[in-house]
C-alpha cells in the first residue's frame, strides 16, 4: 500500500509539474513542426481583409476602446465580473460597433464572456463581436531612466507577448503579478481576435534615449520581421518585438493574426519646423515603414495611432509659426540655438509632414478649415500598410484642458450631444482620410483617472472613489456611471420634488436653504425668492484656515469668515467665487499667469476680495511670444455657473447644466473639486496654501453655508451642514450616455 501511495504521489506531482511548466511557464514540445501556419486575416497597402466564405473581404474596424476600471475600483483591480462584460458586449455591438479593443491582459472573467458572448452569437447565426489585444509597458518603465533594450521593458514585453498569446488560445494560468489580470484562461477565443497592437504611446525621451546609448542596434533581421537600412535603434527593438510574438504563436499554434505598433503624434514619422518642434516638443521620431514583414508572415500588418482632434495640434502651430521671419526667430532663439536645433531636426532623418499633403487636404468634407482631418490625411498619404486610428475621441467632462480651435472638438466641456455629434465628425475625417479602421475612446467612464490641469487639486491615491466632474479624462466613455444605486439624490432640473422637510439646514427673512451630497456634487435648493428678478448669493465657509466676513465684489457680509460665494444671477451671469487667499490656480500656477510670486506677497487670510475662480488650458507658449511683457499661461473661468436642466430625462436634458430655477426658487449643484474638495470621500480639502507652499489635505466634519439676496444689508448667519464621508463604499448606476444614441443612429444609416 505504501508503495502504491508513494506511487500515485509521484504520478500527480509530476502531472501538477507537467501542467505548470505548460500553463504557468509556457513550456512547451512542438509536435507538429509540419503542420502549416493558418490566418483569417489579411492586408494590402491600405485595406485589411479577413477571410469570409473562403475568399478575403474588406473589414473596416469599428471599434470601441474597453478600459479596465469602475467606480470604487482602480482598474489594476480588475473588478469588472463577468456579467457585466456580457451586458456590456452586447451593447457595444447595439452601438454599431464589430470590435472592442483592450489594453492589456485582463481578469479571466473577460475572456471566458468574451467566449460566452460569441458562442451565442454565432449559435443565433449572428456576427461575433471581434477583438484587438494590446500590450501594455507600466508608466514607470517608459518614464524612467530605461531604454527599450533595457530590463522591464523589450525582455518583458517579449515575455507578456507570449502570455497574451497563450491567453487568447485558452492555455494559460495566471497568479499574483503585478498590474496584470489573473486566472486560469482556459477559454480558446482565438477565432475571434483580430490581432495586436504592442506598444503604448511612446515617451519622445525614452526613444531619443534608446537610440543614442544603442547608436549600433540599427538593425534586426527575424524570421518573420526585419528593419530596412534606415532603421533606428528603437525601430530595431520594435521589430524584435513583434517577431518574437509572430514565431511563439506561429510555432506553438500555428496561427497568425494581424500585428501593430502603436504610436502617435508625439513620435509620429514627421519632421517639423523649428518653432513647433521646439514649441511642441517634437525630438523624437517612430517610423515603422523601417520595419517590413517578410515572406513568412502571412497575416497583415498595420499601423496604429492615438489622434485626438485638439492636442498636439502640430499642424495648427505649423500654420501660426509662418508669421515669424528667419530675422526674428534668430532674435528669439539666438543664431546659435537655432543652428543647433536646425541640426537635430535634420539628424532625425524624417520626412516634412507637408511633403505629405497638398493645400486642398485642410478642408473637410463640410469644407471646414480642419487641422484634424489634415493630420489624418498625412498620416494616410505617407503609409504603405493599412492606417488604424486606435483612439480618438472627445469627453463631457465639466473641466476644459484643450481647446480645438478650428472645428470646437475641444477636450472638455462638452454636452453628452456634442460629444455624439463630434466623436461622428471625427470618425468621418477618419474615414474621409483613408483609414482603414478606427476605434473610439472609450466605452465607459474611469472614475480614477487624472488630468494635467487637475491633478495638483486632488489626492490621487483616492480618485476611485468620487466623480470628479472637474477631470475630464474621466468622463470619454459612452457610459457613465451617475452617484445612486438606481437613481441620484437629486435632479437639478427645476422640479423640487425630491427635496423633502429632513433636507433644509438654514431659514431666514423667508429664505430657506436645503442640501444634500452624493459622490459627485453638492447640491442645493433655496426657496422663497423670486428668480427672474432678484439675484441670491450663497456665502460657504470651508476651511478654518482663512476666510473674510464680508464680500467686497457684491457687498455682502457673514457672521463667519467664508472662503466662496454662489452668486446666482440669472441665466447668463452666475458664478462661483473664491476668497482670493484659497485660489488655487494662483497658489500652484503663479509663475504662468502672473508676474508677482504671491508666497513673497501673500493675499491676506482675511482678505474681503474675492475672484473667479479659473481652471489652466496651457502653461507654456505654442508659439514665440514677441511682447516679453505678458505670461505664457491660458485659462477659462471654470466657475461661471451655467443654466439648464440636468436630469437625464428630460427632453431639454443638459449634461453641463449648473443650475435651474423652480417657480420660487432655484436648484444648483457644483462639483466638489471647485469648492477644493481634494477627497470627498473622506471629506477632505485644500489647507492654506501659503502655511505648506503647496496643497495639502485638511479634514472637515461640516461646512457653514447661508442665503442673502441683493441689497440685504444685515449681516448673513450661517449654519452648520455636517459632512460625513463615505470612504470606499461608493453607490452608483450605469448610464448610457445620449452620445451612443446619437453614434448609434450614424452608424445605423450606414449599414
């Protein structure tokens, strides 16, 4: 018996050993060396095909972008389950959409309702919903000291380029790395992916980089990918990238698919002028022309691209450096400079994007003036592969970042209708272009995401947990997620029926003041007043730090030091102000707009000015400013409060709308961050900006809010509203946004 036990033993360690070394560690005997190598997938120079009834077909890919997060989640949590990808399957291919396109290897959950998903198509007699694969470099190792060759980069990626390759033919087990999914990936759901696109958006210091320190590595020659002669050392890497993916998939499966590197305009292939490749940071260059397939890739090969309509905007500052003489730039930059930065753009050996387009590419089809569609025209006209633009898109968030001068596809405060109208635009100019296939950016919100001109305000170790309307990187998605199990606290839509007798905190001279809050706004009801005729002011004291009892800009004054104040006056002219000690702008931003460095002259605590309270576009020149006189800093007033009903149900819904009035009154609600909430959820803001030179968190258990009408002489009470947190157990329901109905009947009327 003891033998027979130590037998067994011996049988199942060696098949728990055989299993791992196949699905842990990729091990494997090829058994099949004859076997041909298959693919349902083609191209040509400009076209892909995929393999239909035996004969290949055009295929345009329309595709949506598939991120990784939800609310109260980070999307290196991977916690979206399974029914919710097959819920969001099938609306994405209602949408009009043939293909999701993800970023990097998810939870198992994904891949076993993509199988699910597609098996029940196909079972119906339905087309399947198709996928393209990414392959995702972690933040730190494409912004760090590294090259591509290095460590953490070009050996890893070959490494979770095979992962993904095992993943997708169902053989493969995943346990505890960092920033991946896990599982055991036992579905086979190869049939139904397209192809990969490896890479990310490429740092231009990481591929200068790479290429000075391995100035040798000019050239790879694979198997199934080799550089030609004008190959750079980053462009070597690439090729060895995807050769490697190519033979284990080739070799192991006997499959090939479609294949891309990604990039975009940051190390597009282009070279450009002086002013905008200094002004725009233009040093680098990716050109994968230099990386040709051969004869033993069967499949195809493209091109990827992220290009959004408003930033960079190349060709836009190409067309405003041509007011500047060769004179005035030698006094701008110094004879010198410009020899010198005329020589590194000549060592790039890029071609001019204008040798590229003709003066007839910069009019769209509605023969606009349009920068986008022009870039996109380049692009087009310099590849011999099929061009795939893999993210574009527009968002509705309240903050604004960019701002696109040309066709108002700005980055930011945009109506869920324009973002329809305008993510159709640019799918035509992607068309129009050339293109051979698109994918839009992106199916859902992020509540953890951050922006450039938002991220000093809040604590970025907490975004998951509130929504955060002043980050419009977190609201591209077609679906949003809105605060409410089923539905929000409240409507800002004129109707105050969810208002109820538990909600006022203030009564006075027949004013009375309700509130409430949820993970994305703090709203506000006052009642007892006449509208259209008079105008309210709602004082707010925030922080203990600072603070003034009276208001110089509309002379009223508080029983308590306030830091903002709601002015509602009318439709066109209300506004949130700020006490000018808690700006936040001037506090971390001075040195862009101003010429006086407020932390040597500090506002007064308890100053009685009060200002608008502006969100930053851009800190920097886009092009040489000849009056040294004025700052380089552009921002808008992101406090200007604006009028309509915001209740998704409405007929006139406005998803930007601030506030509406009631018959009596008026409902308002306002993001947390402009009243410099840094964390909600724990109920944290900005402390005083001039005791830390900086921002850091102070926590508060209440706020102190009050109503005046104008011309009300008597000194405003305040009363206390108690704020409690509610950490990570945030509340919320998907939302279509009416951007997908409107995409959706486009897309519709062209099938």
């Amino acid at each position: 018996m003891k033998k027979y036990i130590i037998g067994v033993s011996v049988l199942l360690l060696l098949a728990a050993s055989a299993w791992y070394l196949y699905y842990g560690l990729g091990f494997y005997v090829d058994l099949r060396s004859d076997r041909p190598v298959t693919t349902f997938m083609k191209t040509d120079s400009d076209t892909i095909y995929m393999e239909r009834d035996g004969t290949y077909q055009p295929f345009e890919i329309r595709g949506v972008d598939l991120g990784a997060g939800i609310p109260g989640e980070w999307a290196t949590d991977f916690a979206i389950d399974k029914e919710t990808y097959l819920r969001w399957f099938s609306m994405i291919q209602e949408l009009g959409a043939n293909t999701i396109r993800v970023y990097t290897i998810l939870h198992a959950d994904f891949y076993n309702a993509f199988y699910e998903y597609n098996i029940q198509r196909e079972e119906a007699g339905k087309e399947p919903l198709w996928l393209l694969h990414g392959l995702w470099v972690d933040d730190y190792s494409h912004n760090s000291h590294k090259s591509i060759y290095d460590e953490g980069l070009l050996p890893e990626m070959i490494e979770d380029g095979k992962t993904i390759v095992d993943i997708i033919h169902g053989e493969k087990f995943l346990l505890g790395r960092d920033g991946d999914g896990s599982g055991f990936y036992h579905r086979d759901v190869s049939r139904w992916v397209l192809g990969y696109i490896l890479g990310v958006e490429w740092e231009a210091s990481q591929v200068t980089y790479t290429n000075q320190v391995h100035s040798d590595k000019t050239s790879y020659q694979g198997q199934y990918m080799a550089t030609t002669e004008d190959a750079t050392p980053f462009e070597a890497a690439l090729a060895q990238l995807g050769d490697a993916i190519i033979g284990y998939e080739s070799t192991r499966y006997k499959q090939q698919r479609l294949v891309a590197f990604s990039n975009w305009p940051t190390t597009d292939p282009f070279c450009y002028s002086l002013v905008t490749s200094t002004y725009r940071f233009k040093t680098a260059a990716v050109n994968v022309e230099h990386i040709q397939p051969t004869q033993q890739f069967i499949s195809g090969y493209f091109t990827s691209y992220h290009i959004y309509p408003y930033f960079p905007d190349f060709l836009q500052t190409e067309q405003e450096a041509q007011q500047f003489t060769e004179d005035q730039l030698n006094v701008l930059f110094g004879k010198n400079q410009v020899a010198t930065i005329t020589q590194r753009l000549s060592a790039l050996g890029a071609p001019s994007v204008h040798d590229y387009l003709t003066s007839a590419d910069y009019y769209d089809s509605q023969g606009r003036f349009n920068t986008y569609y022009a870039y996109l025209k380049a692009i087009n006209n310099f590849h011999n592969i099929p061009v795939v633009i893999s993210e574009y898109g527009v968002t509705t968030g309240r903050g604004r970042a960019q701002v696109d001068v040309n066709t108002g596809r700005s980055q930011g405060f945009l109506t869920e209708q324009q973002q329809g109208q305008y993510l159709i635009e640019c799918y035509q100019d992607i068309i129009n272009a050339g293109s051979a296939g698109s994918c839009l950016f992106s199916w859902q919100d992020e509540w953890f995401k951050r922006t450039w001109n938002t991220l000093h305000a809040v604590d970025l170790l907490k975004t998951p947990y509130w929504s955060d309307y002043q980050t419009n990187e977190q609201f591209y998605g077609l679906l949003t997620f809105d605060p409410g199990t089923e539905q929000s606290v409240c409507y800002v839509d004129g109707d105050p029926s969810e208002w109820t007798e538990d909600n006022p905190v203030w009564q006075e001279n027949g004013l009375e003041l309700s509130m409430q809050y949820d993970e994305k706004f703090l709203y506000f009801y006052v009642q007892g007043f006449d509208p259209q005729q008079s105008t309210l002011y709602i004082p707010l004291d925030t922080t203990p730090k600072s603070g003034s009892t009276y208001c110089e800009n509309y002379d009223i004054s508080f029983d308590r030091p306030c830091d903002f104040v709601i002015a509602i006056d009318g439709t066109d002219n209300s506004r949130v102000v700020v006490q000018e000690r808690y700006e936040v702008l001037k506090a971390n931003y001075w040195e862009f707009y101003d010429t006086t460095d407020p932390y040597i002259s500090q506002p007064e605590r308890d100053s009685p000015r009060f200002v608008n309270i502006d969100l930053a576009m851009r800190l920097y020149d886009i092009v040489p400013n000849l009056n040294s006189n004025e700052t380089a800093g552009e921002s808008y007033e992101t406090g200007k409060l604006r009028h309509g009903n915001a209740n998704p149900d409405a007929p006139d819904f406005d998803s930007l709308a601030d506030f509406c009035f009631t018959g009596d009154g008026v409902e308002i609600r306002i993001p947390w961050q402009l009243l410099n909430f840094s964390n909600p959820s724990e109920m944290m803001i900005h402390d005083d900006y001039y005791e830390h030179y900086g921002i850091e968190n102070l926590h508060i258990d209440d706020m102190y809010v009050g109503a005046v009408l104008a011309g009300d002489q008597t000194r405003a009470v305040l009363s206390s509203f108690p704020l409690k947190g509610w950490g990570k157990d945030v509340t919320y329901h998907e939302r279509l946004k009416e951007s997908y109905y409107i995409l959706q009947d486009y897309w519709a009327s062209l099938d």
